[in-house]
C-alpha cells in the first residue's frame, strides 16, 4: 500500500469538510476554486471523474495522494496555507473583503477601508471579488513584513 505523506492527509482532510473519509464533487469544487481554478462546474466534474479512479463519486485518500503530488498549485507553504485558514472563517476556500479587512486591522494597519479594499482588489487577480488560496499565498510572501 502507498505511503501518504502527513501533508496530504492533512490537506486531504480539511478538503473533507464532512470527515466521512472521502471528498464528494461539492467539497472538490470548494477545493478547486481556492486553488483559483475558473473552469466551468462541467469541466471542474469532468476533472473530479478522472481523479476517482474508483468510479465511484468520491475520492478517497489513495486516489487524492496521486492528484495532489502531481497537481503544481498544491505546492503552497504549509505556514500560508494555515494562514488562509484562519482568516477564511466561513470556511468556503475563499477570503471575502470583510475577513480581509480583519486580518488587516489584526496584522495593525490603520489603513482607511478604502485603501483596504484597494489592496484587496489588487490581490484579487481573476477579479471575481473573492481572494483564492493561490492569490493569497503570492501576496502574503510577496509582502514585506508587518
């Protein structure tokens, strides 16, 4: 049997939001779009079908290893990707203005909403007025420290 590396089964698991040991279609989408995939719902399904090698609508841990080594925008920082959790308190895969705005004031910037959100669009590079996993990680070690 293949041995999973601690970082996958962990990544694996917060991608399984309901914890029954595999990740359905919807869970996949989440996953999908705070890697900042903008492929439409059928070709992200599409996607979904040639990673369950099982056939069988889920993926489980085994297939999700195989995708996840050979996916380049998994490759994140463990730190930042702890980082983007924390700060996407809905849990959706995305940072919404408002959780940016707290990170902001956490991080100690006076910076008036304005400029906030003039930062926000600037990191928001597909301009779908959310911040991905994959824009938040090239701004936050891109930034000079705070």
């Amino acid at each position: 049997m293949q041995e999973i590396d601690d970082d996958v089964r962990e990544a694996f698991e917060q991608v399984d939001k309901d914890g029954n040991g595999s990740i359905d279609l919807i869970e996949f989408r989440r996953l999908m779009r705070s890697l900042g995939d903008t492929h439409s719902p059928a070709e992200v399904e599409a996607f979904f079908d040639t990673i369950d090698a099982s056939e069988d609508g889920l993926v489980e841990l085994g297939e999700f290893a195989e995708w996840w080594a050979s996916e380049p925008r998994t490759r994140i920082n463990p730190a930042v990707r702890v980082a983007f959790d924390e700060i996407d308190r809905d849990e959706n895969g995305t940072i919404e203005l408002a959780e940016f705005r707290l990170l902001m004031e956490r991080l100690g910037h006076r910076d008036s909403p304005a400029a906030i959100e003039s930062t926000f669009d600037a990191i928001d590079e597909d301009e779908d007025g959310l911040i991905n996993l994959g824009e938040f990680a090239k701004w936050w070690t891109s930034k000079p420290a705070v």
